[in-house]
C-alpha cells in the first residue's frame, strides 16, 4: 500500500510539470511561427512607411516614420481596386462551379459502377501530376480559337480545369466513407438520385465542401502566370499581376507592393479561419476515408 500511495504521488508530481518531449514540440513550433511570420511582419513595416525609407541605413523594424499613404493610395485607386473586383469575380465562379461539379462528379464515381471507371479515376489523378506552365501554351491555343482570349470567362475556364480534379478526387474519397445506407433509406422513401445527392448526403459532407471551397478559392486567387498569357487588358488582370506593375522603370513602388500584398490576404486569411475546423476535419476525413 505504501509503494502503491508513493508511485501515485510520483506520477501527480510529475504531471505538474512539462514533459521534456511536450516542451522540445512548443520549442520547435514557436520557431517555426516566428519563422513564418517574420516576413508578414516585416511587410507591415514595410508598408507604414514612406517609400524613400524602405532601404534606409541601418535597417530598422520599426518604422522611423509611420504613414498610411501606401494604404490610401492603393484604396482609392480605381485601378487597383479593379484588381480586387476582377480577382473576387474570378475565385468565387471558380469556386463554385468547381465544388458543385466536384460534387456531383465525386458522388458519381462513388456509388456507380461503370464501364471504364476505374480508367477515369486514374485519368483525374494523373492531371494532378501535370506542370501547368506546361499547359500554358494549348491553353493560349484553345482560348485564342474560342474567342474566350482576355476575357474572364477564359480564366475561370482555365482555373476551374485545375481546381476540378481536386475537388472530385476530394469529394469521392469522403463520400467512400458514408454508408451507402442513407442513400438506400432516401430511395426507399421516394427521393431520386438527384434528390437524394443534395437533401440527405450533401449536408453530412459540409466539411469537405467547405475544405474544397477554400483550396479551390485560394488556387484562383494567387494565379499569376496564366493571368499574365490570357489577359491583355489591364482592367480584367488580377491582385498578383496587379502586384508586380507596381513598378517603374527606374524605381519600385515598396511600400504599396507590400501594402497591396497584404490587403491581397485579408480575404483568404479570413476565409481560412472561418473555416479552418472544417478545413482540416475535410482533408484528414478525405484522405483517410479514400
């Protein structure tokens, strides 16, 4: 009874404090933030002061004079702004034709068995593999003859073709591990196939809806190489292309790069932590479940 009341105490004693293995993990995660936020903080700084400073000597942090011009000059520059408008057009089609599509695609290769199936499948998988500055070129090709070249109607067709397999290969792999159950209870009951997909499976796969949305949001957003093939006209360009004419012949405009890069963020950074629980929730489920 003794040793037993002296190993109790032992093991109460020793949870108070950390354990070396749980403190080695803080340790290396502080690091790894300070790591990967130095450089947003630095482009905040950057970004609250006047452009003639931003390489001054010795370097500094902190700012020696704070200024929001950056920030006024790119939000009440209607070409800038067209910049945001064009690249909040651009995600939010993408994003939704490609989750519903993915929706529908996933659910199909989920439950039907058909012929050349499995050839299909691989075939999704294997766009994933491609290079897309390989795809550049065909691309130019087919918009050109399409009469989709600088439009944005030939963007949101390019950026759907690369967010789409993701979000099928996401969405079969999380309807795999929903019971076919549900499906054979909705039929039962009268409900179509159709019916069926968007009333009783859909609202159990929120998650990876919503983790498909945001990849598929963010894909779109930061597109910067097929924005500078397809589009000629500046007002249909988007924030990243936007972002590097930010620059003269003879000088760059520091400051509001930095303060267009940041203000480019807010959306995704928002979007993300709204849906950061099923975002995660949708990739571990999808990935395992496939």
């Amino acid at each position: 009874m003794a040793i037993t009341a002296k190993k109790s105490r032992n093991s109460r004693g020793s949870g108070t404090g950390m354990q070396p293995s749980k403190l080695s993990t803080y340790i290396i995660l502080t690091i790894c933030a300070v790591f990967v936020l130095f450089p947003v903080a630095w482009m905040l700084s950057v970004s609250l002061r006047p452009n003639n400073q931003v390489f001054s000597y010795p370097a500094s942090f902190i700012p020696q004079e704070f200024t929001l011009e950056a920030y006024v000059n790119v939000l009440t520059s209607n070409r800038y702004m067209t910049y945001f408008l064009n690249s909040y057009i651009i995600g939010i089609v993408v994003t939704i034709v490609s989750t519903i599509i993915g929706v529908m695609g996933g659910y199909g290769l989920s439950r039907y068995k058909f012929r050349g199936k499995t050839s299909f499948s691989l075939f999704v998988v294997a766009t994933q593999t491609i290079p897309r500055i390989s795809l550049l070129i065909p691309f130019f090709i087919l918009m050109t003859r399409l009469n989709l070249y600088n439009t944005r109607g030939g963007l949101i067709l390019a950026y759907t073709s690369f967010a789409l397999p993701y979000a099928i290969l996401m969405m079969q792999g999380y309807f795999n591990g929903i019971s076919t159950e549900l499906d054979e209870a909705a039929i039962i009951d009268g409900l179509s196939r159709f019916k069926t997909l968007w009333k009783i499976i859909v609202p159990v796969t929120i998650p990876a809806i919503l983790s498909t949305m945001i990849y598929t949001f963010i894909l779109s957003w930061n597109e910067f190489i097929f924005v500078m093939a397809l589009i000629q006209d500046d007002a249909l360009r988007t924030i990243p292309v936007g972002i590097a004419m930010m620059k003269g012949e003879t000088t760059y405009q520091w400051n509001m790069m930095m303060s267009m890069s940041l203000l480019g963020t807010v959306p995704v950074l928002v979007f993300y932590l709204f849906g950061q629980k099923y975002f995660v929730s949708g990739l571990s489920d999808g990935s395992v479940k496939g």
